[in-house]
C-alpha cells in the first residue's frame, strides 16, 4: 500500500479547483484502488471528498496555517509522493513529480511579486527541491523548465475536459436568441484584457447592437468599466459556479478570450468540446491550441481590423473551424489516465 498526501487547499477558484475536484472524483473510481490518500482540502473542495481521508480543511487565509499543517503532516505520515496541482510544494523531496501550473504566477502568495521576481522565486524553489520529474500542461512550458534543468524529465500532462460536464451543458442548451453572445469567463484582471473587451464592444455597438458580451467579474469592476468606456452591450452575469459557466457557454455564440496569457486556458477546450467558436487573440496559449486553424485570431493593437474579423465571423459558416477545434480534443488524455499518470510517476 502507497500513501499520498495531495494539497488541494489552495484549489478555491478557476483552473485549480477545476483539477482538484477531477483529481478527487478519479482517485475514487480508481478500480481495485488499495493505497490511502490524505487529502488538503479547502471549503470549495470539502463536500468533493467522499469516501476519501479528510484529514484537515484549512482556512481561507492558509499560508500559515498550511505550512504548519504541511509539515505536520509530513512528519507524522511518510508518504510515497506530496502532490500539488495547483500551488508550490514547500517540503518537496528531490525524486518525487512536480505537477506544475503557470496559473500560480498570478494566484496567492506571489501576487504582490513583479514578474521577473516571480520567475526568479519559482525556481529557486525548484532549484533547492531538484525534482527529477516534472509534469507540465504545454510543449512552451517543457522547453522553459528543460532550459534551466536539463537533469530533469519533464514531461507534457494535459488538462483533459469532463466529459460529464459537457454532456451536462449540452443538455441545458435553449432556443437561440436573436442576440449574437460572445462570453468571457474570467475572473477581473490586467492581464486577462477586459479594456480589449471593452474597446471591442463600443466598436460594435455603432455597426452591429445585436452583438452583447457576457461577463463573469466582480461588480464593482463591471461598474467601474461601463462608466469608463460608456458601453450598453456588456452585461455581467457576476460569480457563478462551473456548470452554469458552461451552461452559459453552451448557450453562446462565441467563446470571447482576449487574455494576454494563459497557462493552458481550459474555457477554450470546454468551447471545443461544446463545438463553439472561440475568439481569442495571436499568443503562445492559443498556439497551443491550433492557433488560427481552430481560433479566430484578433489583433489586440488593431481595433478597427478585429471588429471586422468579428463581423466577418458573424455572417460565416464556422462548422469547417469548430470541427478542427473538436478534433483535437482526441489527443487529450481522460481523467482516468491523467490521475494515474500523476500518481505512477
């Protein structure tokens, strides 16, 4: 019998408490399944943890509190891997996998870090664990870790969708609207684009009114930005949870994600899979993806020029796009083999 201890507290939002809730679901239906799994849970992932060891929830503000139980933990129960998808492993053994997600540049301790000192504190942190195994999301993400540990095996591990969610949206698909939606899941920030957005939309609303862009954020930004760019065809549908995301995905007619970088940006694979046409900007993330065989590539220093793309992609049949986009998801891997992959490595 193996044990692992896996830290999900730091999986509250967005990609993290998507892996974290996936990761839970397969290490249950794992057949045969002898090995004990300890589980860091925040309260997002509490009610995922069935018939699993809940060995502690941790509070909202779990740096601290984390370490100690961390290192408790670690002390008390020797464990054959430590496993954190979605944050840095503070006590990490050199010959144990890394399951690293970019998404941590922009989340929780390293917020208040510039850039390059983000990088510089990433690795220097995996410089002092010197992990012999490394799993990354993307080809991009392999070459930056070989490049500075050429010891190390990295590997590509990619972010499969759930299959179950996407039938589940599809099943709560409506009527069509007379409007044109273009949804933007994504939480306010810089880097995430919104002035695109918005410089978008106030271009649109003069040549096409029926086009209305759905977003996601927090509403004192949503206010802040209609009273800056004084736009009528930006509604914001708040903090919702994944599945009315990806029932409102379902409902869309297009994926809008302009943002400036992603780690993987796994809202493009669940428009794939829901067979929506997806709008986005020329960036590595999307290059990942197919670039402009299965994306609508705008141009985010041409505004004039995107709004045409965007009507141009109104009045066309898409179906030739959105199939090549489904296509791709034939390489990813199932949940099943994604959670083994991590644990058997």
């Amino acid at each position: 019998m193996k044990k692992f201890i896996i830290d999900l507290s730091s999986a509250s939002t967005g990609g993290g408490y998507y892996i974290g809730k996936n990761l839970i679901n397969a290490i249950k239906d794992i057949p045969n399944n002898t090995n004990q799994y300890i589980i860091i849970v925040n309260e997002n992932l509490l009610s995922e943890g069935t018939n699993l060891i809940l060995f502690k929830k941790v509070s909202n503000n779990f740096y601290l509190s984390k370490i100690k139980v961390f290192y408790y933990l670690y002390l008390r129960h020797p464990c054959h891997y430590l496993i954190n998808p979605s944050d840095i492993i503070w006590p990490f053994r050199y010959n144990q996998t890394f399951y690293f997600d970019w998404s941590l540049l922009f989340e929780s301790k390293l917020k208040q870090l510039k850039f390059k000192r983000k990088i510089k504190w990433i690795f220097m942190r995996l410089s002092i664990y010197s992990p012999r195994k490394i799993l990354v999301q993307t080809d991009i993400l392999k070459q930056q870790f070989k490049t500075c540990f050429n010891k190390c095996n990295v590997n590509i591990l990619p972010l499969p969708v759930n299959e179950n969610e996407i039938s589940s949206a599809l099943s709560h698909k409506g009527v069509k609207s007379k409007k044109i939606i273009f949804l933007y899941p994504a939480v306010f920030s810089e880097y995430k684009n919104h002035a695109f957005l918005f410089d978008i939309a106030k271009k649109l609303w003069d040549v096409s009114p029926e086009c209305i862009f759905y977003l996601t954020i927090d509403d004192q930004s949503y206010v802040s930005m209609v009273d800056k760019y004084k736009v009528k065809n930006v509604e914001n549908i708040g903090f919702i949870s994944r599945s009315k995301i990806l029932q409102e995905m379902a409902n869309a007619d297009f994926l809008f994600f302009p943002s400036k970088s992603e780690s993987y940006c796994l809202p493009i694979l669940e428009a794939f899979a829901l067979r929506i046409p997806v709008i986005s900007i020329a960036a590595p993330y999307t290059e990942n993806f197919g670039g402009g065989r299965t994306i609508i590539l705008l141009d985010p220093f041409d505004i004039d020029y995107s709004v045409d793309l965007i009507l141009s992609a109104i009045d066309s049949d898409n179906s030739l796009r959105i199939n090549q986009a489904f296509e791709r998801l034939n390489d990813l891997p199932s949940w099943q083999s994604f959670t083994e992959t991590i644990l058997d490595n």
